[in-house]
C-alpha cells in the first residue's frame, strides 16, 4: 500500500507538470490561430522562456499582449492560479499583404488596378499593413508613393466628404424636429468625421460629416 502511495505521489509531482508544459504550447498557438483566423494566415509558435519557468496549471489564461501586438517578439502574460507571468514567445505570420502596382502621387484616389497582393513573413513588415483590398477602395494617397511599395494605413486616407470653406447645409435634429441651417465648413472631414462649420450668424458650431455634403447635430 505504502508503494501505491509512493507512485501516486511520483505522478502527481512529475507526470501532471509534463501534461501542463505539454498543454501550454498548443493553448498559445490556438489563440493567435484565432486571432488571424479571419485573414487566413499560418501561424507558428516558439517559445523562448525556459520550460522550467512555465506557469503550471491545467488551463492558462492567455491574456492579450501589451500593445496589442500579434507577431514577432511578444511578452505575453499567463494567468495560472491568480499569478500573472509573463512568458516570451517568437509569434511568426505568413499572410498575403498589398503593394502598389505603379507610382502613386499625392491624392490620387486608388483602385484594385493600383495594387497587388504579395505574401511573406508578416513579422518582418511594418506594423499597419493593409491585408484586405475593400480596405483601399477609394483610398486617397497622402503623399508620393512609390511602384512596389508595402501598403500601411497611414499612408491613405478616407475622400473627404466635406472640404475646408465649403458651404453646407448644417442638419439639426432632435426629438420630433429638424431644422436646416447654412454656413462655411472650418476643417475637411471624411464621412463619420466631426467637422467645425461657422454658421451664417458667426456661431461655430461641431457636427457630424455625412456622406452627401451636409453636416448633422443630434441634440
């Protein structure tokens, strides 16, 4: 009996540790496999902090990197039994990613004509890349873009749906009334944008940019 003690104890103390360091490889790699699950990118994980410094609990909590970083070199936190560890992992992501197909210049609006799509390790790219071509469309270019060159967010922006010195039709709308006013837009502002406009009477007023060239105010 004293024996069956023994070996129940050796399991516990060895065997359980195995099957937790065993589960903890195959816990991270699921949760950036679901993170880039919709742009259908292949993930690998390797991690670099020693086995012997591995939380150790049957379920980890995985919680999301600081910076919300997705590839590459990540501290990623743990949570096992209400202690948060940090564990180092190398996070590598071949995705699909566009470029531009010509030279672009300063506001140039872009089409699917313009771009093509490229695949490599996402890692080793900038941060803002651009995966989905709906992304683009209509895109404005804020400044000369060369043929070739990797797409990031920062380089485009929205068409501005109302435009500096611009007169508009200024829309306010509340419970049960509209009324429609006129005056000046102060700033540009793409769709959804907050736009200054100086109204007729000299009151500057912020609204809300719509698609059609006015400005809304729900009060």
């Amino acid at each position: 009996m004293q024996a069956i003690k023994i070996i129940g104890l050796f399991a516990f103390f060895f065997i359980m540790p195995m099957a937790w360091s065993n589960s903890l490889p195959q816990a991270i790699t699921h949760y950036f496999q679901q993170i880039h699950k919709g742009n259908h990118h292949n993930v690998s994980v390797e991690i670099r902090t020693p086995e012997s410094q591995w939380p150790q609990c049957e379920l980890p909590e995985i919680q999301p990197p600081v910076g919300g970083q997705n590839w590459g070199n990540i501290s990623l936190p743990i949570v096992c039994h209400q202690q948060r560890k940090f564990i180092q992992v190398a996070i590598s992501v071949t995705g699909n990613y566009l470029v531009t197909r010509r030279a672009l210049s300063r506001d140039d609006v872009l089409s699917e004509k313009d771009i093509q799509v490229r695949s490599g390790l996402l890692e080793k790219l900038p941060r803002d890349l651009i995966f989905n071509k709906n992304e683009i469309k209509n895109g404005v270019a804020v400044r000369n873009i060369p043929a070739g060159q990797i797409l990031t967010r920062n380089m485009l922006r929205r068409p501005w749906a109302v435009r500096s010195g611009q007169n508009v039709v200024v829309i306010v709308q509340g419970d049960g009334f509209q009324i429609r006013n006129e005056g000046k837009a102060i700033n540009n502002a793409a769709t959804s944008d907050k736009v200054r406009v100086r109204m007729n009477s000299g009151l500057v007023i912020t609204g809300q940019a719509l698609e059609n060239g006015s400005v809304k105010i729900m009060l």
